[in-house]
C-alpha cells in the first residue's frame, strides 16, 4: 500500500495502537460499542479501532483509507460518542473497500457493506476532521434519541 506507516508500541501508552493499549483500555472503560478513531480520545494518529465480532474484525487498523465507494447509496440515523444521546441522519455508501495496515505492519484490505461499510466511513471521516453533524441530510436531519424512542422511529 502506497503511504502505509508501520507503528509500534511507545513507551506511552498513547501512542500503542494495539487492542490491549489505549484505545482497547478506553473500549472496556468506557464502554463504546463498536468503533472509535484515535483523535476522540486525544490521540492525533491516523487509527480507528473497529470492534465488530459479527464480521470477525476487532482491533486496531492503522491509516485506513477509503480504496472504493458503491455508487449505492443508503440514509440512516448516526449516533456518535462525540455528541452523546444525538442522533443525524446520514446518507452513507453501501458498499466500501478499505486499505489499512493491521497491528503486526501487515497491509489489509476489507471489503465492508452495510452495518460495516457505515462504521467504516464515520470512523474514518474522523480522522479527516468530519464529524457526523456536517454530513447531515439537510436541516431537519437531528433527533435527540430519547424523542425518538417515545415517539418511534422513521
């Protein structure tokens, strides 16, 4: 892969992209579900840790980058640990590849769709500084989740 840094663990804690590091330690403390990007936990690198069981991925990918985008395209309501109890809704590729090295400096590629391919895309659009709330479908594209679990969903 063209660019791919190799990163291995520091001293500080805050640097180790590995599951058992910072980012795995604040998934236990914390209790985020499936993902997180290193810059909303105060870590400035480019990595995402992806916990999806369903899909046998869970751990660290280290410079992932948007290979290839569907043109299918699907809108969903997006939660985000940045803006707790909010929710957007989005409009997301379907399908993605993904190109990233993995824990061991291994260059990976995952072919995501779905529930994954949107993980993926919000995780990363993180790192590019891209927050939920500036891929809103237009004005009336926010709901607290507690108003829309009393009055249902859409």
């Amino acid at each position: 892969m063209r660019g791919a840094q190799r990163y291995r663990a520091a001293g500080n804690q805050n640097d180790d992209p590995r599951p058992e590091g910072h980012a795995g330690g604040f998934q236990k403390k914390e209790g985020f579900r499936r993902g997180i990007a290193a810059p909303q936990i105060g870590i400035l690198k480019r990595i995402i840790y992806i916990h999806f069981p369903t899909a046998g991925i869970s751990g660290a990918l280290i410079n992932p980058r948007i290979e290839k985008r569907s043109k299918a395209k699907f809108k969903l309501w997006d939660d985000c640990f940045s803006f707790p109890g909010l929710l957007v809704k989005v409009e997301r590729a379907r399908e993605v590849t993904i190109s990233y090295t993995n824990e061991k400096g291994e260059n990976c590629v995952i072919a995501a769709e779905d529930d994954l391919s949107e993980l993926l895309q919000h995780e990363i659009d993180h790192l590019d500084g891209i927050l939920a709330v500036e891929r809103a479908i237009d004005g009336k594209s926010f709901a607290w989740r507690s108003e829309r679990d009393q009055h249902g969903k859409d």
